[in-house]
C-alpha cells in the first residue's frame, strides 16, 4: 500500500520534464562545452549518469515530485534547491572515490545550478500559467492552451470558474497584497482582473499581472469587456471626496461595491478584510484624529472607573485605556451581559497583561456604588451611565430623572468622599437647548458637573458630542432590520438633521478632553457638517443593494428636534491644543442653586408621576423648551 500511494504521489509528468531538462544541462556543459579540462566520451557518460543518479535520489528523497506546484510557495522553490545543495556535494564526494574521470569543481557547480535554473523555470512557468488563464483576454487564452499541452488542465475544469470578477482601486501595497493573496488562495471567491489608479506612474504597467488602469480614464465599456462585477477600494487613505465620487460612480453604473480594510469599528486583535462598505464611510467625512500621546501618558498607570462600561460607548471607552496601560479598569454596569462580552474581548487580546475588573451595579444604587468607590479607589470616573432614548424617555420621566441627574450626583458624591483625581462626565448635543426629557437631565448633570467643580477638590469635565453611529440607539440598526425586511424605511421626518461621530472619535474625544481638562470645563467637538437622515437612508438602501424600497415619513416623536445644536453660546467659544475641540465655558451655579434644583426634582419624581416631573425638570432647566417652539422655524 505505502508504494502504491508512493506512485501516485509523485508527478511523472514533471520528473520526464527534469530528465529533458536535465539531459540538455549535461550535453551543453560536458559534451559541447570543453572547458579547460576535455573528457572523453566515455568520462562524459559516465558523469551524466552519476549526476542524474545524485540529484534525482536526493529530489526523491526531499519529495519533491510529491508537492502539488500550482498551490507551492516559496518553501517549495527552497526544498528544491536545497535538494540539489545535498546532490551537488554528493557528486563531488562520489567523483572523488570512484574509479572515473573528475569535471573540475566549477563545471560540477554549473551543471548543478542550470540544471536547477531549468527545474525552477519550469515550475514557475507553469504556476503563472495556472493562475492567469482564462477564456477572457489573449493573454489568459494563450496560457490556457500552454497549461493544457504541457499538463493536461483546462481552464475551468481543475480550478473554480465561477469566481466572481474584480476590479481593485488602488494598485499600491494593500491593493497588490490583496490581488496576490487572492491569486494564490485556491479557496477563494474573488479574482482580481484589473486595478485601477490616479497614479500615472503605474498606469499602463503590471501588478502581479494584473493590468493598472487610469482611474479618470476607466470606462465601463472596458470593466464590462473583462467582465467585472464588483469593485473593491483598496486605498485606505483615500480623500474622501474622492472616494464619494468614485463609490458614486460605480454604484450608479449597477456595481457592488466593496472595501479590503479593516473594520469601521474597531475591536481588539481586528485585521483588513474584504467587507461591505459600511455606512460610516457612506457619510464620507475624514475620520477625526484626536488622541495624542500626552493623552496616552495621562491614563497610564491609573485606576480608572467608566460607568456604564457594557454600552457603545462605555466598552470602546475600555478599548481604547486598555491601549494605554492603565494600572487596573473597573468595568461598572447593571446589565451584566454588556460588560461580560468587553471583559472576554479584552482578555483575549491582552491576557493577563490588563489588570480588569467589573462590578455589576447601578449608580442609583448608592451604598453598592460606594462600596466599589471603597475597595478599588478610582483616581479616573468616566461617567458613561444614562438613560438616552429620547422617545422612550418622554414615557418615563421619573426614571429618566432618578437616573441621570440623582445617579451623577451619586458619583460627584461619592468622588469627593473618597478623594478621587477626576471626574468626565460624557454628555450630549440633545443637551443644547433640549426639547426632551433625554437632554434636559443631560443639561441638568451638565450644570451639576460644572457647579462641583467650584467647591470640589476632583477635576471636573463634561464631554458634549452629537449621535453615535453604531450605538444601541442610533437609528442605522433600525434601517438595517428594514431594508433587511424590504421595506419600508421609516423616517420621522425627512428634513431631520443630524450629527454623526463613530464610536471610536467619541470614545477618543472624551479621553482627551478629560485628559486636558483644568475644571469645569464644557468640551464640544467640531463634527463637520450635520448629516440629512434621509440621505442616510437613501445611501443605506443602496449599500444594501434592494430595489423598490419605500421611504415613509411616519411624523416627529414626543420631544424630537428636527436639528441638533452642539454649542450653547458660540461668542463664549474657545479654543484647545486640539483644533476639533473647543470649550464652552458656561457660568457655573452655586452649589445652593443645584441643591435647590435637586430639591425640586426629587420632591417631584417622589410622586411617581410623569407629568410633573416633566415640569420639575423644565422649572430647573431653563434652556429646556417644547419641541414646537424649535421646529416651527424649519423649513
């Protein structure tokens, strides 16, 4: 059994190529070439076969006729010449004891090497062959017909045929990287058949073999004659106008397009991959590069707690310090299933090198909160806990209140008792000028925040951005379940307006903020232009690639504006070391007005109704106005 499997292991077909190859390198350097030394007939017979015998029992032996080439990388090519290493010092040691005539040493040498220079063209020929033949182009026919005359392969028979067909945008690195994994990967699914570049340098040549076209000069004329059915930007750092008009381009023109690169949101141990665009590149806004390595040095070394550690924004709030060597993370949450998943993500990208820890716990909760406070003693509070759905808000006011406002007052509490070094409160642009119950209670923490920094020893900030793409909240994971459904999307109102950040800016801006922060201080962020949802929509249905799907306006939400404000006062307006982050300085209450606040609150919400909390809330909050007194102005 061992010698049948033996035999059919090894590829005759290409040992009867060797021996040709073989049987010239002997004839061109021991018959024709004299050299300095002449041999006889006989001698040169006689050191034919002793070096055919040498090099292909040790190729037998280093099975290299039992490798499967067109799959073979580079530890093939080095086994070979490895091989025939051994077979070369063999030869000379055999030469040397048998009773024949010698070859001087650089004749054996140069046997040795073109015959190996042969064996390895052969293969290399036929791995090019193999990969780009095809029916499709003069090129890939003419490699079909040589694959198949020298192995007996057909295009489309030995290798899968229905791969689904390419272009690549950008022919450098991570566009040829990713045109070469593809070509060599057997499994795959994609073949690339073109790139296209702005770069003229690289316009008209070869990348792998795979032809570089002009991007401005690329006609769909052309894409449709090499039978393109997907384009996939593999340029990471390209400008994103560009971007917009070249996925516009394609998009209209009835391709699928696709992005290689990594994940939009960022998850420890991620890597580039082949993915759908996702609809934080659709906004095609440049992301935002906030921390910085002062920001880096501020966490080191550091005990810090972030409440509300599970959610969006409080488990990339744990991703990005476990970047930045923090002595020990607590993790706080009442919904233990959100801070078990960051706590295994973390553990598997850093082991035992991040000290972790969670407590399951609401910051209503004041005797477990100050346990906590008790036994790890946090230098760092980044409060991440609040109820934020606005609507649901509106029908749970007392909740909303109890929450938000007594919650973060627990925290200011219990930072100064147990002498803690900084406390960041993330906030929100529904904070400004706030038509919702949501953004009320924001604005009233915010002015809790800042009123505690007047009397207090901690540091105190609060961090103000505007909607979160890929939150539990944000509205993309609704548009996704509808289109997923075929419709129809559903909009409160097509001239809603909105501001977007991705998880990771957001989690970076309060980071850094804090880390810059002297007190008091109201931090915002410079977004860019706000974002239409309804162009949202339209970008998402088309990402998904669905046809006839419906965008209905279904009418404002209790308590929604159709536009959000991210600044309260722009002539108090200042800037920071970071051009995207500037600071409102708004004028802090004494801490006799917060507690008369605080007063009126909690006699209200001790009722138990919603209505009058509500108004407590807007008796307190004086910026807190009805919906229609904003949108009445909007056209």
């Amino acid at each position: 059994m061992s010698k049948n499997l033996k035999k059919s292991n090894t590829r005759w077909p290409l040992v009867v190529y060797d021996v040709i190859v073989y049987i010239i390198a002997s004839i061109l350097l021991l018959w024709i070439y004299g050299g300095n030394g002449n041999l006889t007939n006989a001698g040169s017979l006689q050191l034919s076969i002793l070096g055919f015998v040498c090099i292909f029992i040790c190729r037998l032996i280093g099975k290299i006729y039992g490798q499967i080439w067109r799959y073979g990388g580079i530890q093939g090519y080095i086994r070979l010449i490895f091989s025939d290493a051994i077979a070369f010092i063999l030869l000379i040691i055999l030469q040397a004891t048998l009773s024949i005539e010698r070859m001087s040493f650089d004749r054996a040498l140069s046997l040795v090497c073109v015959n190996l220079l042969g064996a390895i063209s052969i293969r290399m020929i036929y791995r090019y062959a193999y990969l780009y033949s095809n029916n499709e182009t003069s090129k890939g026919k003419f490699l079909s017909k040589l694959l198949y005359r020298f192995s007996g392969l057909t295009t489309g028979t030995d290798k899968e045929v229905q791969k689904i067909k390419i272009a690549i945008i950008g022919a450098g690195r991570i566009g040829a990287s990713f045109a070469e994994e593809l070509v060599n990967d057997e499994k795959a699914v994609y073949v690339p058949r073109c790139f296209i570049d702005i770069d003229k340098t690289k316009v008209g040549r070869e990348v792998n073999g795979i032809p570089v076209w002009y991007a401005d000069e690329t006609t769909l004329d052309k894409l449709k004659a090499y039978e393109v059915q997907e384009i996939v930007f593999a340029i990471p750092n390209m400008d994103v106008n560009k971007k917009k008009c070249l996925y516009d381009h394609y998009k209209n023109a009835g391709y699928k397009v696709k992005v290689y690169d990594y994940p939009t949101l960022y998850t420890a141990g991620s890597k580039r991959n082949l993915r759908e665009f996702d609809i934080e590149e659709l906004l095609f806004r440049k992301p935002l590069a906030v921390t910085n390595e002062q920001t880096y040095a501020y966490y080191k070394d550091k005990v810090i707690l972030i409440t509300g550690g599970g959610g969006s924004i409080g488990s990339e709030l744990c991703r990005q310090l476990a970047k930045m060597d923090p002595k020990q993370i607590i993790i706080l949450d009442i919904y233990e299933n959100g801070a078990y998943d960051v706590q295994q993500e973390l553990k598997i990208a850093y082991g035992n090198a991040i000290n972790l820890q969670i407590e399951i716990c609401s910051i209503t909760h004041k005797k477990a909160l100050e346990k906590v406070f008790k036994q790890y003693h946090p230098q760092i509070i980044i409060n991440a806990a609040a109820h934020k759905h606005v609507p649901l808000m509106e029908h749970n006011c007392v909740e909303a209140i109890y929450n938000n406002v007594f919650g973060t007052k627990n925290l200011i509490e219990l930072c100064e008792k147990y002498n803690a070094q900084r406390f960041m409160m993330v906030s929100t642009d529904k904070a400004v000028n706030p038509t919702n119950v949501m953004g009320a209670t924001k604005r009233m923490c915010e002015m809790m925040v800042q009123s505690a920094s007047m009397y207090g020893h901690v540091k105190y900030s609060a961090t103000r951005f505007g909607n979160v793409l890929g939150s539990a909240g944000s509205v993309i994971p609704l548009f996704k379940r509808q289109i997923a459904k075929g419709g129809p999307v559903t909009l409160t109102d097509k001239r809603i307006i909105r501001y977007f950040m991705t998880i990771p800016e957001a989690s970076q801006l309060v980071l850094q903020s804090g880390a810059m922060a002297n007190n008091g201080e109201l931090f915002v962020l410079d977004m860019g232009q706000p974002v239409k949802i309804l162009d949202l929509a339209e970008n998402m249905i088309k990402l998904s690639g669905a046809h006839d799907i419906e965008i209905i306006e279904t009418g404002l939400r209790p308590g929604e504006k159709l536009y959000e404000e991210l600044l309260m006062n722009s002539q108090t307006l200042t800037k920071t070391d970071n051009d995207l982050i500037f600071i409102e300085k708004d004028t802090p209450l004494s801490k006799e007005v917060i507690n008369e606040k605080l007063q009126v609150l909690k006699k209200a919400i001790e009722n138990e109704d919603d209505n009058d909390a509500r108004e407590a809330l807007r008796s307190v909050v004086p910026t807190f106005r009805r919906p229609e007194e904003i949108n009445q102005g909007v056209k």
